[in-house]
C-alpha cells in the first residue's frame, strides 16, 4: 500500500484539506480529509472527546495489485485474490482484494488517526462487518467514522464506550466494508 | 507463523487425528483435528455437504513474537501489539496481537480447509465478531467451526447460504476470536 497524500482541490474543500494537513498529518502520510478534526489531539484524546454525530474521514491510502497478493498470499490464498488470470474468469471479473485485507486498511487509518494514543483501552469487537462491493487493485479508500453512541460504563466507572459506524470508500463512493466498532475508552476525569 | 503438526496425542484423540491427517492434510501443512472431515473434498464440496450442527477443527498455527509485530506495524500499529517492552506496563501485561491479526490466522484455515474450491460464490460479512481474550506470543491456536444455518437461497435458486459459527481457540481452550460467517455456495444440483 502507498500512503498517499490526497488530491489538488479548491474552495471549502482545499481549505478543510489544508487545515487537516496542519493538525492531523501523521507519519504514514495519511491525512485527516474531514472538515474538523477532534478538538483534542491524539495524545490527549478521552471519552469526553467522543461526540455522538460527529464524523470523521482518512485517508487516502492507494491498494495494488501486489499489496492484494501479498496480503492473500499470507491469510486468505483463495485465487480470486492470489492469481489474476484465474480472477479475471470469477464472479467479480478480475482480482479482488481479501475482505480482512480492507479490514486490515481500515484499521491502520483508525489506530492513526481516531483512537486516542492516551486513553484507549481495548476492544471487545465489531457488529454487523459487511463487504458490500470488491475492493480491487489500484482503487483509492478513505475510512469515514460516525460516533453512533458514546455511554459511561455501568460497571468501571472510570470508561465508557463508544461505538463507531466505520466505513470505507472508494473515490467514487463505493463502499468496500463496513462495520460498527466498538471501543473502551478512559474518561479525562471519572469524578465529573 | 508456523503452520504445525499437532503434538502427539494417545487414544481416542490420536485415532481421530491420524484419521484426518490422512483425509485433509494440506499443503500449509495444518490438519484438521476433528474426528471427521466433510465427507466431500474441498475439490468437490457443494452447498448440499454444508450440514447444521456439524463441528470441524483446523490447525494448530503457533503465533510467534514477530508474527505479532511485522502484521501490527502494516495494519495496527499500537504499541500494545509492536513494543513488547512498552505492552508490558499495558492493561495486558504484554504483547498482544491485533485482533484483525486473529482474523487472518482463522481465515486462512478457513480457506485451507472449510470453503470449497469449486463452489464458493463470495461472503456478505460477518456477524458478532468478538475478541473476548488476548492471542499472545507463543500460542498455538485452532479453528473451530460449527454450520448454524444452510438455506437455499430465495432470489437465486444456484445458491444457498451457510452460515458458520467460527471460533479460534488456544490449545488451553481460551476463545481468542469468534464470530459468525456468511458465505455463498453453489448448489451442486440446482434441479433437484
């Protein structure tokens, strides 16, 4: 995979772009393209920091025909995502990539940019993972995440949960996974 | 990782292992361990060989260190799972590796073992994927997979779906990874 930096654009959009660029750039090259990042910065980042509604894009991140290949060779050597020739006579008309391939992309956009360096503690899972289309070589994703809820644990009163819609997009808006994460976050301040 | 052979096992485990060592050794050199295998090969496996209440175990995988590491710095790059050092004042008391790492461990033994290579159409997703305790450096671990559920399809009458309880499990039996697969098969006889 290359970690690419996003493409030229003008008005509101370039503007968002050159913000994100300033406050969210990271060391994979991957880059914040939403209008407004969290206020607080990863490594200050807590529960409270997690807003239901707020949406969030990364990326882009570019996948290749060997980047599949490499990936499937590994965890999931079916031909549709090891052999080209074999692909091209499959259902989807060519090579795609693993679907744990795009999971795996998708999580390298979270831990870069979405989960707090400080205050994540870990998580119990994801609900409802789905692949609606193929992700295929040379395509471009982007992950975009919505806080769908955000509770204080009933339990451990120093966390709470937030669960997350995550998806990832094409440049044509394709959607190539989708899943709702769920994460266990340490509260700024449990005696609020 | 390394693909294993099982350990040396005595009585009726050792039977039902040497029995299935024989009929569904692969080339990645896992086995499966369950008393029997499908009774078609992955070569010629239908939808209608997909029977509910059916158990199947694939592996060992022995999960090393480094194992851990090379995944988590392409995909997950959280110092839980790439600095051992930093991971042992973490809330694991150690490395861990990145649940999506589980995921393609368990994926791999699915495509060695479980899918057909004739008649896998495609997966929608995947349900309820959880990851109720770690996968650690030196674990050796094996695919468990029950059918749940196989119905034909109704829009389509090629196909039928099954749907599969899969778990990864440590030789100690800890549960590292679960979740509930979709997947696609053609019929091998549509008109009956």
């Amino acid at each position: 995979m290359a970690w690419q930096a996003p493409p030229a654009a003008g008005g509101a959009a370039r503007r968002a772009m050159l913000g994100s660029m300033t406050s969210s750039a990271t060391s994979d090259g991957t880059r914040s393209l939403g209008p407004a990042d969290f206020a607080a910065p990863m490594d200050d980042r807590y529960f409270e920091d997690y807003h239901p509604g707020a949406t969030y894009e990364y990326g882009h991140v570019l996948v290749t025909e060997q980047d599949i290949i490499d990936f499937a060779r590994k965890f999931d050597p079916q031909p549709i995502h090891t052999d080209p020739a074999y692909a091209v006579t499959g259902p989807f008309g060519g090579l795609i990539a693993s679907g744990w391939h795009s999971a795996g992309i998708m999580m390298r956009l979270i831990a870069g940019h979405y989960l707090s360096r400080v205050a994540s503690l870990a998580s119990p899972g994801v609900d409802e993972l789905r692949w609606p289309s193929p992700l295929r070589p040379g395509d471009s994703v982007r992950a975009r995440l919505t806080i769908v809820e955000a509770r204080p644990s009933r339990s451990k009163p120093d966390r709470g949960i937030v669960r997350s819609e995550c998806r990832l997009l094409t440049r044509d808006d394709r959607v190539v996974l989708q899943f709702v994460a769920i994460n266990l976050v340490s509260l700024r301040d449990p005696a609020a």
